[in-house]
C-alpha cells in the first residue's frame, strides 16, 4: 500500500464506511445490513490500527500528526467502539425507521474522535471535537418515544446547549491564546507561551480553554447535562457518551496541559480544586440514586475528578496515569453498561431494584457487573485499582497529600454504592422473577473479554503503561521526566 | 524421583485428591473412596521408601515478603520428621482402608473422604513444616479438617455443636500459639525451626520462659491437656475411623510433635511447667475414663491420659538428662516413641471399637454389649493385643515406651513418678473392665446378640496394627523407623532397671487383676451399685469442666459481650456510622435538589462556575 495512504488507514476506513452506510440509509429499513456494516467497520478499524501502530506522519502543515500517542489511542477508541456496537444490539430503544441512520451518526462520531486524538492544532482540534460532539447530539435524540415521554429530545437539548456554550467558552479562551502567541499550532504556541505564563491573561485563556474539556468530561460545575443526558438517551447512546468521549477528552487534555509550565503553580491548584468539588459530588449524589444510569452519570462524574488528580500531579507520569485509569474506565463503564443494555426490558432504563436476582436469570451477566463494579470501586485485582494507585502514587509524589486523602476518603465513600448495587444484583429478593436472559454470542463473547480486559489491565498494567509513557515522551512535552512509576 | 520431589509428591497428592473430590467427586462416593484409598496408599508408599532411604535434608522458598519479614515455605525432613512422617502416613492408610468398610453405607462419603484427604495434607504440612509460621498454616487447616469430620453427621445436633466446640476450644489454645510465636520472632528474628536451634540467646529471663509456654498453649488445645482438654470426648461425634486418625494417632500427637520440634527454645521452668499439666491430665483423664459408658469416650479418655504421659515425659527430660555420661534429650526420645507406639494401639483399639460398632448396629454402650468374643473373633484377639499394649503387658509396644516414662519420672521427679504409676493403675483397671463388658459375659441388647464379624477391609488394618502393637516396642522395629530419635529413649540400668520392671509389672497386675475381678459383665455398672459416692465423685470430676465453662460462657462473657454489643449499637453502630453515613446521604440529597432539571438553572450554575474560574485565573483572588 501507498505509504502517504497507509498512516491514515483508520481515519480513511471510517470515512469510507461512513459513506457506505449512507449510502445504506438511503433504502428503505435496511437496518440489518447498516449494523453488518457498522460492525464490519469497527473490525476494520481495530486492524487498522493495530497495523498503523508506530507509523509517523504530518498533514495540512503540521495541523494533523500521527505518532506513537495518536496511534496508541486510536487503538485504545476503535476497541472501544467495536464494543459499543456489538453492545448496540439491534437497537431496541431507537425509532425503527432510522436505525441505520444511527450507526452513521456513531461512524461519524467515531470519526471525529479518531481525528481528535491526531490534532495539533487549534483549528483542526475544534474541528474534530464538533465532529465527534455534533453527531452525539443527534444520537441522543433518536430514542423511541414511549407512552408519549419525550426525556429525549429535552436531554437531547440540554446536551447541546451546554456542547455548544462550552465550546464557545473554549474558543474564547483558544482566541486569547492566540492573541498572546499568534500562532495556532500547539507545539509552537507551547514554546511562545512559555515566557509570559506567569501573566493572568495566558492563564484566563488556557483556564477558559480547559473548559470545553472539562464538559467533556463532566466536571464539576460544567456536568449539570450528565445525568439527565444518561437518563433521557437510550441505553445504547448512553454507554457510548459514558465512554469513548472520556478517553478522546483525556487525550485533548494531555496536549493543552501541557501548554503551560511546569512550574505553574496556579493551574495546578485550580485542577485539584475541581478534581476534589467533582470528586465529593458525584459520589455524594450518585448515594441518593435509584435509576443505575443516574447513578452510573454521578459516579462518571466523581471518575473524572479522579483523572484529573493525574494532572494535578503535572508530569509525565501523571498524565501516563491520568490516561492508563480512563482506558481502565472505559473498559469498566462499558462492562457496566452491558449489563444495563441487556437486562433493560425493550429498551427501557434500569432501577437498581430491577437487578434482583441477575446471578440466577444470567450468571455472566452478574459476573460481569460484579467485575466492573468492583473495578470502578477500585477493588485489587481490578484495573481501577491499579488506576487509582497510580494516580495517589504519581500525585503523593509531587506532595498534594491532602488531595490524595481526599481521594481515598472518596472512594470509601463510592464502595457504598457500588456495593450496594451488586448485594441488589446478588441477594436482592427478585418477586419469583427467574426469567433467564438469553445472551447472543456476540454478547458473550463481549462480557468475557470485558472481564478479562478488566482483569489483566489490573495484574499486567505494565505494558500498557509503558507504551503510554513511551507515546508521551514522543510529544516533547515540556516536563521533568516520568517518575519510576 | 529426588528426596525433595518426593516430599513435595507426598504432600500434594492428597491436596489433589481432596481438590478433586471436592470440586468433581462429592456426589459419586465409590469414585471417591477410590482416588482417597490409592491416594493415601501411594504416599504410604513413598513415605516408606523416603524414610527408609535414609536421606535427611531441608529445603525451603520464599513465599511472601514484608519489607524485611518473609515468610517461607520449605521441609525440614529430619529423623524426628521421619518418625512423624511414619505414624501418619502408614497409620493413616490403615485407617483410610478401615473406612472403606465402615463408610460403606453413608450417602455422605464423597464429603468424608475428602475431609480425610484434606486432613491428610494438613497434618504432613505440621510434619515437614521447616518454620513455626508454616506451621501454624497447618495447625490451622488441621483444625479445620477436624471440624469437618467431627462434623460430618451435622444432621445431628450433637456432632454439628462437638464440631464448632473442638474448633473452638483449639481456637484458644491456637490463640497463644500465635502470640508466642511471634514473640519469638520478635525475640530471635526469625521462626525457622533450624535457625532457632543455632540461636542461644534466650531474650532475657521473661522472654525465654514465656515464649515455650506460650507455644505450649497451642500443644495444650490441639493435644486437649488440661484445661482445655474437653473438646476430645466431644469429638467422639463423629466417624469412628476419624476418632482413631485424628483424635488418637496423629492429630492430638501434633502437639507432643510441635514441642519436640521447638525443644531448643525449652528451659527448666516452662519444663517444669509442661510436665506437671502432663502429669495432671493423665491423672485427670484416668479418673474420668473409669465411670463412662461409651465405647469411645473410654477410649477418648484414655487418649487423653496417653497425652498427658508424653507431655509429662517431655517436660521430666530436659536435655540435662545424663545417659552412660552423655547429655541427651530424653524427653523428646521418650515422648515420641510413646507417640508412635500409642498411635499403634490407639489406633488398633479405636478401630476394634468400631469393628465392634459395625458388628452391633451402631450399639456404643458397653452395658449394652457383652459376649462378643466369640461373636466377632477376630476383633476380640487384636483388641486384646490392643489392652494387652496399652496397659504395658510385658513384651507389648505399651510396655517399652510406658517404661521409659516411668525410668525418666524415677529419677527426676517422685511425686511425677507416684502419679504416673497411679495412673497406670487405673489404665489398666479401666481397660480391662472395657474389655471384660464388651466381650465376656452375657450378650445384652438386642444388637449385640446379632453382632457378626466385620468384612475384610475392616480386619486387616486390626492385623497390621495389632502387629505392630505387639512388635512395635521393640528397638529394632522402632529404631529402624526413627533413626536417631530411638537412641534418645532412656534405658534403664542396674538398680533402676529393676525398679521399673518391678513396678510397671505391679501396677499392671493390680490394675487389671481388680478390675477383672471387680467388675461383673453385667447390664449395670459394678462400682454404681456398690460405692455411689465414689461413683458421682467421678462423674462430677468429668463433668466440672463443661460446667464451668458453660457458666463462665453464658453468665461472664455473655453478659460482657451484651455490655460491650450495647456500647457498640450506641456509640459505634449510632453515632459513628449511621451518623457519618446519615450526614453523607443528607448532603447527597441536598446536592441532588441542584439538579432541578431545568436549563435555566443549569446555565446559571455553568455560568457561575465559569465566572468563578475566570475570576481565579484572573487573579481576583
């Protein structure tokens, strides 16, 4: 194959199947044939990344770059999207005549995701990210109408106008930015900014541009939309929101962090106040829930305050553990999120109380909320023990005691209610209702390698880590070197 | 097949089988009784051959690491090892055989036989353990496997409570072991049995007296000394084979061997300790054997009795002990050859007991008996030759080893002598006023008179172990086995030789002969009829233990734990944790009611939010 073509095999593939499953939307109730396509798509993908992993190359002058941290999270996304589509099913809770319509939302979304980790610069970066973010929108308000409800489309716009506030804030901020550097490209402005970091106006602008990420991933106080987007989209739509936009936000993260200094010491303080207000919040209110989703979006919430100890720590170590704890969140959220998918009667949302019994009515679907739980609780031999240990050591390193306490006293506080979710699941009294749940191959297959992926992420962390250590020394980061971790 | 290997072989394969059982075989009781039998069979077999073959070596891993503290996991396969390694192995396989026939109709014998698997392994760790940690792994598991089967008919009341009080009672024994053992950690730095025996500074005068005794806690509850002695009739609850392999030939003995193990951390006082709890068990117990009914709370009794002679053995010889010149420790000699040679008898006479069990329908009163010697031949001669070497008839495995005790006593201690002499009086009186009901006289229930002779798994483990009972004193038998563990028994010489031999045939012939000629086998018991005062004196003496620990369970601790449940519900329970829990939920409520699930409100807070991190980044404050 061409060697210009061969770096960007992913981004082409998708593109490619994004037209070919538009294409598939034109006919009429081609459903089947657009998730064959959709599935046919994410498989495609995965191979290509794998084979793209370690290519190098630049496009449109340095905006858009593939190197060993783009292509490592690519790999990270596709496997993330295979997942959600073999965890889409057929799609029981979207209105039937646009079902195909739904898997080009979420290939285009895909798309945008994938190009968002390559961006280097601020154009090409807001390009992608409404990319990614635009389509989601849409998904969410393609949920069935039930018995009149009509959550969807309230949530549908809630999510957008917070999706687009908060990208106006970070442009506004990307605008001082530039106004100080004069460049869009981040590697340069990362070197322009350095001399007057110290001034409140690089600060307000790289503050106000951290927001549009900050709503991606639902920090506090830019997540108001999580839970009632999570409640109002179909179970489908939520698990994709809960997960892959995490990792793409993470990553956006990493590049724009790493703009300022080092030896700031202002962002530094700013982060761990909002990893700590989110921390307490998300877990204080997800103890109050019943609807799991709910309760899954306040937990979402808490995680992302956790990922942001990883940062407050501000070298390349934390930004390593920072990016390790999400994918081990996206692992663990999706596992959860199967659950909710296949127990849901036609579509519906799940109250806790309705997981009475599961161990009976589908044993591995209770083992694998029980291992995704446990993970999410930061149980060991769980990879969101490993996270978490990660982030307190990299954190309790660079001396934010206090935060790491505050950390730990969270996750006590979080066991509460995951736990209380599995004694639901594992002895709660189900009303003599033994039904199995019949679970395809597919599906199977799915919740083994989930528990498994959980699982040896948790013993084996090490070659992940050192292959995300190794893609941000790759990026030139302005930062002391990686602690040994 | 390298030494190393065959120890690990030996202590695996009933790991293996117990696995297997309990994970594939519970429900086929004939497929597991199969891979039990071969499995104990097989590591008979390599026992034998690796205690013949003479090699002694230690070999060790580490399994853990704490900082500076690992605990490992290794062999020490010495002579003493070996001896140990003998009794349970070839015992133990006698005694799987027995249970062949005796289980055969149980529902339950996939579970049973995987119990004495597990046991099986549990007990060859305590045997080759190479440090007290290890040890105490096994001492643990060993507890548990005993719970197992003690329990194993939990259908009934009875042997579920026998079960949870054996457990229990060695809890608290178990308790002390653990502290002593890690004050000696503490003390000397390490617990490997070999290191300890290079280490000569004893930690001061506190120290080097209360880390024996405290180990000797977990000998006094895993080998029932008083005064945690009262789970032992108890466990008389469950199988008859497990009485004899666990609760008499190798279990209990773990307590003599653990103390032979440690015998380089002894000193004169925490000895002199030790033989007086010997002393006063063996006492204890032979009083107590003497007024019970049941086949195997005789039995259990006199176990007891046995016990407490090793125990006193060991604390009489310390290894000041001068043998033709030379300083040995005889007590450990002494003790475990009456280990072995008890677990011979023991066994043989728990075996004939429940041969005759079998035969009777599962009749255990020995009032109810009678007249089965010509019932049940077989079992009649072998459990003679069982009494016959309990009560140290001449030229009987009891004889040799009950001598070398007595040898020790004489001249060490009088008053120990006196009593253990006593003892044997009584051994010998209540032994053969067992044997005299059950197989003389008139046959007395209707279970007895269809009692029949027992099948042929069942009788030729009573064989073997008769022989060896017969044989087994002898220095060539034993000393093949126990290497230079035999050359520790004390003999005696001259003037003391006759002493011995004189009282030991004296204490022998009274015992049994007024026995004999006391009791009549008859439907009640002799000494009730005639002296009811002696009568209930004994029977309060047995009983006065349970009864004072039911009082100090039910009216001291109960009440304290009622006390300390009220604080817990109050302060604890209360205020604490539904106090924190209960502030935590009301600030998740509060939090929630932010989200009112309007927009506007949203905006405001997303606008607020944004203004406050401005404000911030701008520097306001």
């Amino acid at each position: 194959m061409n060697a210009f073509i061969m770096p960007f095999l992913p981004e082409l593939i998708l593109l490619l199947g994004g037209l070919v499953i538009f294409v598939i939307t034109l006919g009429d109730s081609l459903e089947k044939r657009a998730r064959t396509a959709a599935i046919t798509i994410a498989l495609a993908l995965l191979a290509a990344s794998v084979l793209c992993f370690g290519q190098e190359a630049v496009l449109f002058d340095g905006a858009y770059r593939i190197d060993a941290f783009s292509q490592l999270l690519k790999l990270i996304i596709s496997a993330g999207f295979l997942a959600i589509v073999i965890l889409g099913g057929n799609l029981p809770d979207i209105r039937p005549a646009i079902k195909p319509e739904y898997h080009l939302f979420l290939t285009l979304s895909m798309t945008g995701l994938v190009m968002l980790v390559s961006c280097v610069d601020i154009i090409t970066l807001v390009i992608a990210l409404e990319l990614s973010a635009f389509p989601l929108y849409f998904l969410v308000a393609m949920r069935r109408e039930r018995e009149g409800q009509r959550i969807q489309m309230e949530s549908a716009i809630k999510y957008i106008m917070f999706g687009i506030a908060a990208n106006g804030v970070m442009l506004f901020g990307f605008s001082y930015l530039y106004g100080l550097t004069g460049t869009t490209s981040l590697p340069e402005m990362m070197v322009k900014l350095q001399p007057v970091m110290h001034t409140p106006i690089a600060i307000v602008g790289l503050t106000l541009a951290f927001c549009g990420i900050f709503y991606k991933l639902a920090i506090f106080p830019f997540h108001f939309w999580t839970p009632d987007v999570y409640q109002g989209s179909s179970n489908e739509t939520a698990s994709l929101i809960a997960s892959l936009p995490k990792v793409g936000g993470v990553a956006v993260l990493v590049r724009l962090a790493s703009l300022a200094s080092p030896d700031n010491t202002l962002i530094p303080i700013l982060l761990s106040a909002l990893a700590i207000v989110s921390m307490f919040y998300g877990n204080l209110i997800a103890l109050a829930q019943k609807d799991l989703k709910r309760l899954l979006g306040f937990s979402g919430i808490a995680h992302a305050g956790y990922a942001l100890v990883g940062f407050v720590a501000f070298n390349q170590a934390g930004f390593a553990s920072a990016l390790y704890y999400i994918t081990g969140y996206m692992v663990m959220v999706i596992a959860c999120f199967v659950v909710i998918c296949r127990v849901s009667r036609d579509g519906s949302n799940v109250a806790i109380s309705e997981l009475a019994g599961l161990h009976r009515r589908s044993p591995l679907l209770a083992l694998t909320l029980i291992v995704g739980l446990f993970a999410l609780a930061g149980l060991p031999p769980f990879v969101g023990f490993m996270g978490k240990l990660g982030l307190l050591t990299t954190a309790l390193a660079r001396g934010h005691l206090a935060l790491v306490i505050i950390a730990v006293l969270n996750a006590a506080i979080a066991i509460y209610y995951y736990l209380r979710v599995i004694r639901e699941a594992v002895f709660g009294d189900d009303g003599g209702d033994q039904t199995p749940i019949v679970l395809d191959r597919s599906t199977q297959a799915l919740c083994v390698l989930l528990i498994v992926a959980i699982i040896v992420l948790g013993v084996a962390p090490s070659p992940i880590i050192n292959a995300i250590s190794g893609s941000l020394a790759g990026l030139n980061l302005p930062l002391p070197p990686a602690a040994v971790y | 097949m390298t030494p190393v290997t065959q120890a690990l072989l030996v202590l695996l394969l009933p790991l293996v089988s117990a696995a297997v059982i309990a994970l594939f075989l519970r429900r086929q009781g004939g497929i597991a009784t199969l891979v039990s039998v071969s499995v104990a069979a097989a590591l008979a077999a390599v026992s034998l051959n690796l205690i013949l073959g003479g090699e002694r070596f230690t070999a060790s891993m580490e399994w853990l690491r704490f900082g500076n503290f690992a605990v490992s996991l290794g062999f020490k396969f010495d002579d003493l090892a070996a001896v140990m390694l003998f009794v349970v192995s070839f015992v133990g396989f006698f005694i799987h055989l027995f249970s062949t026939g005796y289980m055969r109709e149980d529902a339950a014998r996939g579970r049973y036989f995987g119990g004495l698997s597990i046991f099986m392994f549990a007990m060859l760790g305590i045997v080759f353990a190479d440090n007290l940690f290890m040890m105490f792994i096994f001492w643990e598991l060993v507890g548990f496997s005993s719970y197992l089967l003690i329990g194993h008919w939990h259908e009934r009341q009875s042997a579920s409570d026998a079960a949870k009080k054996a457990f229990i009672v060695n809890r608290v024994g178990d308790f002390g072991f653990l502290l002593g053992i890690l004050m000696c950690y503490w003390v000397h730095g390490t617990v490997n049995l070999t290191e300890l025996g290079a280490t000569h500074d004893g930690g001061g005068i506190i120290y080097s007296r209360l880390i024996p005794l405290l180990l000797f806690c977990g000998a006094i509850g895993k080998s029932a000394m008083m005064p945690l002695q009262v789970w032992l009739p108890d466990a008389m609850e469950g199988p008859t084979p497990v009485s004899a392999l666990i609760h008499a030939a190798t279990m209990v003995a773990a307590g003599i061997y653990m103390l032979c193990r440690i015998e380089v951390l002894m000193v004169p006082d925490a000895l002199q300790v030790i033989m007086w709890v010997g002393t006063t068990t063996a006492l204890y117990a032979a009083l107590c054997a003497i007024v019970q009914r049941d086949i195997k709370k005789v039995l259990a009794y006199s176990t007891l009795s046995q016990l407490g002679y090793m125990v006193a053995a060991f604390g009489l010889g310390s290894s000041s002990f001068e043998l033709n010149g030379v300083a040995i420790a005889a007590g450990v000699g002494a003790a475990m050859f009456h280990l072995t040679t008890h677990a011979f008898f023991k066994a043989l006479l728990f075996l004939g007991s429940g041969s005759v069990i079998h035969g009777c329908q599962h009749e255990q009163d020995i009032f109810k008996m009678g007249g089965l010697k010509s019932k049940m031949p077989l079992t009649f001669w072998t459990f003679t030759i069982g009494v016959a070497a309990i009560i140290g008839m001449p030229g009987f495995a009891g004889f040799f080893s009950k001598d070398a005790i007595l040898l020790l006593a004489l001249q060490k201690n009088p008053a120990v002598f006196a009593i253990l002499a006593l003892t044997a009086v009584l051994t010998a009186f209540y032994m053969v006023r067992m044997w005299k009901l059950v197989f003389f006289g008139a046959t007395r229930s209707e279970h007895a008179a269809h009692a029949h002779e027992s099948g042929f798994s069942m009788t030729l483990p009573l064989i073997v172990l008769a022989v060896l009972s017969a044989v087994g004193g002898y220095s060539g038998i034993f000393g093949r086995i126990a290497g230079s563990v035999a050359y520790l028994v004390p003999h005696a010489e001259g003037a003391d030789h006759t002493t011995i031999l004189i009282v030991s045939l004296a204490v022998m012939i009274v015992g049994a002969g007024s026995a004999w000629w006391f009791y009549k086998s008859d439907a009640t018991d002799t000494l009730e009829a005639k002296s009811r005062g002696l009568f209930r004196g004994l029977t309060v003496l047995k009983e006065s233990f349970d009864v004072l620990y039911d009082y100090y369970v039910a009216k001291v601790q109960q009440r304290f734990a009622m006390l300390l449940n009220f604080l817990e519900q109050i302060f604890l329970a209360g205020l604490i944790i539904r106090g924190c829990a209960g502030l935590v939920g009301l600030m998740g409520l509060g939090g929630r009611a932010l989200h009112v699930g309007s927009l506007h409100a949203y905006v405001y807070w997303f606008l607020f939010g944004l203004v406050l991190l401005w404000a911030y980044a701008a520097g306001v404050f």
